[in-house]
C-alpha cells in the first residue's frame, strides 16, 4: 500500500471530533480572512477620507485668499 492511499484512508476515517475541529477551524480562518478583508477597505476609506477633507480644506483656503486679495485691490 502506498503513502498516498494509506493518507486517503487516514483521511476518511476521522473521528467526528477530528470533523469538528477541521470545521472549526475552517470557520477561523474564514472569520479571520474577512476580517482582514474589511480592516483592508476600513483603512482605504479612512485614506479617502483624509484625502477628501484635506481637499476641502484647500478649497476653503483657497477661497479665503481670493477674498482676502480682492479686499486689498
């Protein structure tokens, strides 16, 4: 018998609490890989986020200067 059909075998006679864990433990690394997923997009939107208001503030600035130059001519 080969490695690879005694591992097969192996394989499909695990005990139901060996089951469960292979379950549970799939269900972590999912839980784990969204959650990895979402901190991802949290710290792109927060980026944005900083960019958006950044530019915003610009624009203000820019405003203000303008109407501080027009107050001076």
């Amino acid at each position: 018998m080969s490695n690879l059909t005694s591992h097969e075998e192996g394989a499909v006679k695990m005990n139901s609490k060996e089951q469960k864990r292979l379950v549970i433990t799939r269900k972590l690394m999912d839980n784990a890989k969204e959650r990895i997923d979402l901190s991802s997009e949290l710290e792109q939107d927060l980026e944005n986020l900083g960019l958006q208001r950044r530019m915003k503030q610009l624009e203000l600035e820019s405003k203000f200067l303008k109407n501080q130059n027009n107050e001076l001519i």
